[in-house]
C-alpha cells in the first residue's frame, strides 16, 4: 500500500512539473501562444490625466483588435507615481513574471522597462515618450534599436507658440518648468530654445529635480514672466494643481499642452488626444502579441495633428477674450474648472 501511494504521489509531481513547462509559448515574432491568452504588465510613470488617458486608450486599442481583458487579456497594471526606484523595481518585476509584453507609459518608464526586458525578448510598446530618439529607444530614423517600439507625444511646440502670441499679442517672457532628468523634457526645451525667438518671445527656464522643487521653483518662475507653457513633463504636471493655484493668485495665464491640463485649469493647449495615442499604442501592440510583426520592426508613431483645446472659465477669470479665429477652431471648449 505505501509503495502504491509513493507511485501515485511520484506521478502527480511529475504531472505538475509537466504542466509548469506548457506555459505561454512566445511565437518566432514575440507574441505568446494564443490559446493560452496573454499576460501583458502595464508599467505607467505617474499619477495623472493624461497618462491615464493613455493607459485606457491602450486596453481599448486592444480591445479593439480581439485582446480584450478578462477573455484573452490578463493586465498587471502598476504605477510608480513617479518614483525612479519603484519605476525600476516594477520594470524588473515584470520581467521575472516572465509577461508576454510590457506596456511602458511615459518616457522614464519606457527606458527602465526596456533595460530590463533587453535580453529577455518580452518586448517593450512605450506611449507618451515625447522624443524616443533622444531617450535612446529609436535610431535617428526612427527605427527600434530592439524589441522596443510605440507611440510618440512629440508636442506641436511651433503650433503652441503661434497660438500664445495670438492670444497674448503682448506678452514678452515666457517660461517653462521642467525635470532636468526627463530626456523628454529636455529635447522639448531645446524644441522651445530654438523656436521663442520667432515669435517675440525671451523664454525663461527652471529646471526642478523632483516633486519637492515645485513650489518654490513655481514662485522663482512667476516673479519673471508674463505667461508659462506646460510641457509634458511627468514631474511637473503631477503637481499642476500647485502650479496653477500660484498663477492664479498673480493673474498669470497657464498654457497646457493637452487636454486635461486644460480641463483643470490651463487657459487653453495646442495639444494631443492622449485616448486616441493610447489606442493608437494598443493596436501596436496587438500586431506583436498575434505574431504579425517584430517590435524590432516597428518604426514608432506620431499623431501628427494637434487639436486646440480652451478654457473658457479659466478666460474669464483672466479677464481675457479668446480671439474668434481660435475660438472657432477648438476641439473642445471647456466653461467649467475640473476639480
């Protein structure tokens, strides 16, 4: 009876073993065997609008190509709310569970995931990564350096430019808060270093390290300038609402770079949809996990039409009028503050 019940026991053990090695497969072009469903870690920088934005445009974008959540889709969403460390520790967390992709949102999320997921072969779909090249996950033809491809938010800074001047044909200094660390936030200050000038503008830079920065650096930066353009900088724009509540009390105009920096408080953005960029990165992402394409063989996208989005309440409270010809053309216009 003991030998018996040893055998069975034997058995069983080498059932199990059996069955932990008929995991997900990954197909020749990174994708995991489709019967088995995907498991896909969402890896997303911080906490704020338009990064979740990006993040349900994504699983819609999926959603929209048969990958859908709870059916096909296991999603292990996590967020590093802005923490470089935790941003690490998550990127690598992922790669031990052995997911089949990782959904990295935001520039600094990208880079740790794809430095984590190199030699693995998960491959790596990146969103909100305003300048992909400059953050070394693209060549200068916009090509994948390896399994590594996505959606970029490369901001319409001549648009925004024209814009403010036509909006405050009087205003002389502009500023821009940024993170110095952000590789997106720096190929944008020379995006704007290079343009200012055009149109009648000294621009007036302040670099910040981390969250703590903000206020004061907010304060230093208002006592100078007439107005300040928003970038889409992760750091900053996670404490927007301490931004604005300065302006506000010195009557400056904030100026956005997407919609819901607007919806919050900014006076208005030449800025990008980041629900279509998500969906954008989700249909991306579907063609690697059927097997279709490589990442590696993904050049990465761009929206390329800005949309104009305004405040009107934010208007009025400035005592300044929206010129027709950009009332006119706004995508959304906004008559209430969002909390």
């Amino acid at each position: 009876m003991k030998k018996k019940v040893t055998a069975i026991l034997l058995t069983l053990a080498m059932m199990a073993v059996m069955a932990a090695g008929c995991g997900k497969e990954r197909s020749e072009s990174g994708g995991a065997a489709a019967e088995n469903g995907y498991t896909i870690g969402i890896q997303q920088f911080a906490e704020h609008g338009s990064l979740d934005n990006c993040r349900e445009g994504f699983i819609e974008g999926l959603a929209e190509e048969g990958i859908v959540e709870g059916e096909n889709l296991t999603l292990d969403i996590k967020n590093a709310m802005a923490d470089t460390a935790t941003n690490a520790q998550i990127a690598n967390g992922f790669v031990s569970d052995k997911v089949d992709m990782i959904c990295a949102i935001a520039t600094p999320s990208a880079q740790s995931a794809y430095n984590a997921a190199m030699d693995k072969e998960i491959p790596v779909i990146f969103t909100a990564v305003t300048d992909p090249v400059a953050a070394e996950l693209a060549d200068q033809e916009g090509n994948p350096i390896g399994q590594v491809t996505g959606t970029s938010d490369k901001l319409p800074v001549e648009q925004q430019l024209k814009m403010i001047r036509t909006m405050l044909p009087d205003a002389k200094k502009l500023g821009i808060m940024y993170t110095t660390s952000e590789a997106n936030s720096v190929s944008a200050i020379e995006a704007y270093e290079s343009l200012a000038e055009d149109y009648g503008f000294e621009l007036i830079e302040k670099g910040i390290a981390q969250t703590a920065d903000v206020a004061l650096a907010a304060d230093d930066l208002l006592g100078q300038v007439d107005c300040i353009t928003n970038l889409t900088d992760n750091t900053v724009v996670a404490s927007l609402p301490t931004i604005l509540e300065k302006a506000n009390e010195k009557g400056i105009p904030v100026f956005g770079s997407e919609i819901e920096q607007v919806k919050i408080g900014c006076l208005a953005a030449e800025g990008i949809d980041y629900s279509s960029l998500g969906r954008q990165t989700g249909r991306i992402a579907a063609k690697v996990l059927k097997g279709e394409k490589k990442a590696s063989e993904i050049p990465y996208e761009v929206i390329t039409e800005p949309g104009f989005y305004v405040n009107n309440k934010v208007a009025e409270i400035l005592k300044l009028e929206v010129p027709a010809e950009l009332a006119d053309s706004a995508v959304i216009s906004f008559d209430e503050i969002s909390e």
